[in-house]
C-alpha cells in the first residue's frame, strides 16, 4: 500500500476512534436520538475516509496489473487489500444494519449488540488489511502510516470495553477484565506477525495511549461524561521484553497478566471508570489466561492431535455455540441504552443520590390526567432496583417523585416510569453518579417495546457468525503476512 494512502486511512481511522467514545459519552448523557448526530457523522466519515483510501489502493493496485477481468482477480487475490476493504464495508453497513436493529427489535445491550460487535470487527479487519498492507511499504510516512494502523488495531480491540471504561458497564463487572486481557492478547498476535521490529509494538502503545487522552481531552472540552485511559503500554513493555520465547507463552503471560496491570490503573481512575471487586480478581487472571490460550489455538500456534478432533475445530465449536446463546438472549437494556422513543411532555427532571438512594422528583407542565405512576427505577451492570413513584396535581404542575434504594457505587441511570391513559409505558432518565445532584429538561417519553423471536436469533446468529470470520480472517492473513519475507 503506498505510505500516502496508508497515511490517509490511519487518520480517518484515529478520527473513527476519538468519534467512538465521543458517541458512547453523547448516549450516556443525552440518549439516543437522530442518526445524524455529530459523533456518528465523525465515526462513519473517518470509516468512509479509511475505506475510500483502501479504495484508491485498489484503483491503483487494478492498473499495475493491467485493467480488465484478469486485473481484477489479481487485486481481489491480494489478502490485505480484500480484507481491509471486507472490513471497511462492513463497518459502514453497521451503520443502516444498527438502525433497523432497534426499529424491528427494540432495546439491546448496546456495545455487545451484533450490529456493533460487527462495526468492532470490521474495523478490525480494515486495520489489520491496512498494517498488513503497509508491512513492506518503504518510502516517506511509511513508518509512521504503520505505527497509527497499528495503534488502530489496538483501539479495535479495546472497543469492547468501552463502556466499562466509561462507568457505564451494561453486565457484570466480572467480564471486565477477561475481555480486556482477550483484545490484548489478540493485538499481541496480529501485532507480533506484522511489525517489523518490537519498538514499533512500544510506539504503537504510545500512540495508542495518546489518542486516548486525547479523547479524554476532547470530552472535557465539549463537557461531556469522560472515560479512562488504559494502561496498554505497561503491558506491550512485558510482551516485548519477552520477544525470544514462543509466542503461545507470550500469549498466556499476557493474558494472565493484563488483570494485574489494569487493576490498580482503574482504582486510580475510579472517578470515570468501572471498578472491580478485588475478589473478582483471581477470576480475571485464571480466564485471561485461558484468553491467551484460545488466542494461540487460533492464531495456530499450538496444535494437538489425536483420536478427537484438533483442539482448533473444537474451539470453534464452542465459539459457535457462543454465538447462538448471544444472539437469541433476551434483547434487554441494561442501562445505558433508553431507546428514546415518541416524545409525549417535556419537563424538569431531578435526580439525588445520598449513598444507596436515588430520589426522582420530575414536575411536567399541565394536569396529570390519564398519567399513572409506577416505578421509580435504576439500572447498572445488568441490575434492576425498583421503588415507589408517585404522582400528584400541584398548582406548578403535575408532580412525580420516588425513591429506589440498594444502589451500589458507580454511575447509575434513574428512571421514573409510568403509563399513559392507554396503558403504554414511558419513562424519563438521568445519569447520576455517587452523592450527584442531577437536573434536566427531559422528555417523558413511549419507551421502546423489546422484540425477540426466531428473526432476531438468525439475524443474531448471522451478523455474529460475521464476526467470527472477521476475527480469525484477521489473525490468519496476519500469520501468512509473517511468513512473506
């Protein structure tokens, strides 16, 4: 790939990244709205810079070899350039494929979604087919075009755990770290096959920690909600001091280790980051161990043989499994995605937590005619507390206030919830975190209905299986690019 457009596309994708949690902090403090709305134009058009880049690079790569059918099937032969386009595609169609997600079925539990977990993937692929593509490029901005595809391979691969990093975990935070450690281990991989030399593995953690701060400077300009900066550096440093052993042990240590490392980095950073329990802590390290291992079945550095079939085959076999419980599991909000629905009164909503309460007091113009009261609600890491709501006419206004009690630490997201005159549910919500006060104009609002059924499992099952391609597409074009000299 020629350094320019490799250039080109590395920034479109450091553009896609910072528009990335700018998208998760607009939804943790505003909600879901219009599609149109600035951190989606800034993701899709960084995307759509990195595809059109990759674009070009097929342009040109069709007329070194001649034009015409023979030409194309050359192009379309080359690994890197169709996988990096493969992965540009698919993480514009996310895009349409995400909309008619919550149109046909409602809530989700945003990032681990299909339709997201397809955009990660994507992006994924479109990063390893532009580092792969660029492996032997020479030339001015060449290096530096592979330092920021690799940063982008590693930005890829912490997206899953965005809203952890946010404070706005939608499951348990026992699945926190194991994630982390398995992105981490997968980068090592792909990044082991396709840098050339282990200071461009440290440059890529620096310029990958830079951008996150960056990220983090950004949301504090705009005032919006800010997220944590990981400690990927600190790891990539054990990764590349142990560069001579073989790279399945290299895997397992790092996947261990990523636990240790990322533990006292988010207790430092408890004001905007999800916090794990220190007896999660054993859990973590036993699983990303296990993490490294997986990685290294596929990645095909380690093989066994003998009467069953290769452990590989059977690890695709669960991984198949996986993605069929995931895709037909009941599609629930945990929190942090409302699913703004038809807006029915506009009005003033207050939120106060005083250790493990949150009080809700909401005044909306006019009479509370038709309006039934029903929960007081807050949602976190995949918990639902409910308590009293109440309504009542005052001479401001009608009136609804509640209390819901049991709230742990963190970020939680209060509702007041109740029913219109025709029994359709609404609701109204803050973000509110610990001893905050919160007040905004808010919508009283048609919640979402979820949907689930057969045409969301195979819808489910399929963009998921999607995924899976994608990931293991990207470790295998990484190892074969190792074996290019």
């Amino acid at each position: 790939m020629p350094p320019v457009l490799g250039l080109i596309a590395a920034i479109g994708a450091a553009a896609a990244l910072l528009a990335t949690y700018w998208d998760d902090s607009w939804h943790t403090d505003k909600g879901r709205d219009e599609f149109a709305i600035p951190p989606h134009l800034l993701l899709y058009g960084g995307v759509l810079l990195a595809s059109l880049a990759v674009a070009a690079w097929g342009v040109r790569s069709w007329r070194s070899a001649g034009w015409g059918m023979d030409g194309l099937r050359a192009v379309l032969s080359r690994p890197a350039l169709l996988l990096a386009g493969l992965g540009g595609g698919a993480t514009l169609a996310s895009g349409p494929i995400d909309a008619a997600w919550h149109e046909a079925y409602g809530r989700d539990a945003v990032l681990w979604s299909p339709p997201h977990l397809a955009a990660v993937a994507g992006t994924l692929a479109l990063s390893v087919g532009l580092l792969a593509g660029l492996r032997q490029t020479t030339g001015r901005g060449a290096g530096a075009a592979r330092i920021l595809a690799a940063a982008g391979v590693l930005g890829a691969l912490q997206v899953p755990v965005l809203e952890y990093d946010s404070d706005v975990p939608q499951f348990s935070t026992f699945w926190f770290l194991p994630v982390v450690a398995l992105g981490m281990c997968v980068a090592a991989a792909l990044l082991d096959d396709l840098l050339p030399r282990r200071s461009h593995l440290l440059a890529a953690g620096a310029v990958y920690t830079a951008l996150r701060a960056v990220a983090v400077g950004f949301l504090a300009l705009l005032g919006f909600s800010l997220t944590a900066v990981p400690p990927v550096l600190p790891l990539l440093l054990v990764v590349a001091a142990l560069h001579a052993r073989p790279l399945a042990l290299r895997l397992l240590v790092a996947g261990a280790l990523a636990p240790l490392v990322w533990w006292p980095f988010l207790e430092l950073q408890s004001a905007v980051t999800t916090v794990v329990p220190v007896a999660q802590l054993p859990g973590a390290v036993v699983l990303g161990g296990l993490a490294g291992l997986l990685v290294a079945v596929v990645h095909g550095d380690l093989r066994l043989s003998g009467p069953r079939a290769p452990l590989a085959a059977r690890a695709m076999a669960v991984v198949a499994v996986v993605i069929v419980v995931l895709a037909g599991s009941p599609p629930t909000a945990w929190a942090h995605d409302p699913g703004q629905g038809q807006e029915v009164r506009e009005g003033e909503l207050r939120v106060q937590r005083e250790g493990g309460s949150a009080r809700v007091a909401m005044l909306l113009p006019g009479r509370c005619d038709g309006l039934v009261a029903e929960s007081t609600v807050a949602r976190r890491a995949g918990r639902t507390l409910r308590g009293d709501l109440s309504l009542r006419d005052t001479s401001g206004g009608c009136r609804l206030t509640g209390t819901v009690r049991g709230l742990g630490s963190g970020r939680w997201f209060v509702y007041a919830e109740a029913r219109d005159g025709e029994g359709r549910p609404l609701e109204a919500w803050l973000p509110a975190s610990d001893d905050e006060r919160a007040a905004e104009k808010r919508p009283l609002y048609l919640a979402a209905t979820a949907e689930g059924g057969a045409g969301r499992t195979i819808a489910g099952t399929v963009l998921l299986s999607v995924v899976t391609l994608l990931l293991v597409a990207s470790l295998r074009l990484a190892k074969r690019s190792a074996a290019v000299t």
